[in-house]
C-alpha cells in the first residue's frame, strides 16, 4: 500500500512552530512529512517532534545555494533529523558539493497534472520513491495550485499509475493554499482513501465519490 505524506510549504502560513505545525500532522492519519526549510529550529527539537508526532521523514527541500556552500553543515542537520533525501529545486545541472562526489540534481516535478492512461506512465516500477500530487485550473495566476480534485488533474488515473509503478509516497502539496487547516484536512481525508486504491472498497462505493468527502476529519484534530 501506497504510504500517504504532506509538504510541510502547505503549511507554512499556520502560526506556529515548525513542531507544533509536526505535532498537528501526528493528530491526523497521515504517515510522513516533507520538510520546506527548518524555519530556525534546531535539528534535534524537529527529531524529537517527529517521534513524538510518530511521523516520517521522507525528504527536505534545500536551495542549490545551501548545498554548494554549506555542504557539510546541510547534511549533518538533516542526519540529525533523520532525512536522507533532500529535494534540490533546480533544473538540471551538475553541481560540486563540498569536496565528497558531483551530483546531478533535476528539477523537482511540482505535480503529475496529466497522467496518461497506459500502463507505465511513470518510470519503471521502483525508480520513483514519491509523487507529489498538487492540482491546478490553467490559465489563471491565482489556480497555478488549487485543491486536489478541484482542477484538471486526473487524480484516480495518476495515484493508480502511482501504485502500479511501484510508488512508496503520495505527497500532498498545495503552496497557494488560502485556509490551511481546510488543506490539512483534504490531505488527511484524500490520501489515505487513495492509498488503499479501489479494491479496498468493499461496499463497492466508486472512490471518486468517497474521495470527495473531506468532513471525516474532525475539527479538534485540526
């Protein structure tokens, strides 16, 4: 089964600390987290919440610029978390970082916004760790992100290319989002009915229906 994570950038208008903002993952039956930047906290209270919050860590995002010149330092904080992947957002490039290898790093794909019919959509199965899944209505400025399933992408067809490629993670991201916990909530309901995929329904409700439902997530948790 398909494990289900959110990007912690959907978040990030939330008043509070980065382990309070874990904290309030851990309330919801979401399994992971994505990290945007560690907003000042110390690497061991960010571990300590996970365990707390009994929350994965499944990636960082880290400017090219932090890995070029603070190569060691990067990576001693993020081990300190427990992070061994660290999303780089730049378009592809070799980079030198500090004197250990040369990487090729890619630029990250925000979402999967057509996801073809045919099997083998994505990469073969498991090159590809996690999908983020991040919807949008074109030719708008303020839709370059909306909630998943209020747009174009065809979010059932994507997440089972996902589980057929072999995904591990379902990546809920919305970096426009205008009510966080509204966010939080879609993300909590959604991803965990996605991830069980269709056989999972016994009572044969069609999962387009049941995706829709985002109320099951009950207020005091968010």
């Amino acid at each position: 089964m398909v494990r289900t994570a959110i990007q912690l950038q959907t978040l990030e208008g939330l008043p509070e600390s980065l382990p309070e903002t874990i904290e309030r993952v851990g309330r919801t039956p979401l399994e992971g987290v994505e990290l945007f930047g560690l907003d000042g906290t110390l690497p061991n209270a960010v571990a300590d919440a996970l365990e707390k919050a009994d929350l994965e860590m499944i990636g960082a995002h880290v400017p090219i610029g932090r890995l070029e010149y603070d190569y060691e330092n990067v990576v001693d904080a993020y081990a300190t978390i427990g992070c061994d992947r660290l999303i780089v957002p730049v378009r592809r490039r070799r980079v030198r970082l500090g004197r250990r290898r040369r990487f090729r790093t890619r630029h990250r794909t925000r979402a999967v916004r057509r996801c073809r019919s045919e099997r083998g959509a994505f990469a073969p199965r498991g090159r590809i760790p996690l999908v983020h899944l991040t919807d949008s209505v074109p030719g708008y400025e303020t839709t370059l992100q909306v909630e998943l399933s209020a747009g174009e992408l065809d979010v059932l067809r994507c997440v089972e290319a996902a589980r057929e490629a072999g995904v591990e993670w379902l990546v809920y991201e919305h970096g426009m989002t205008g009510d966080v916990p509204g966010s939080l909530a879609h993300a909590a309901t959604k991803l965990p009915m996605l991830s069980h995929g269709r056989a999972a329904l016994a009572d044969g409700t069609p999962l387009s229906t049941v995706i829709d439902d985002v109320h099951s997530i009950s207020e005091d948790v968010l």
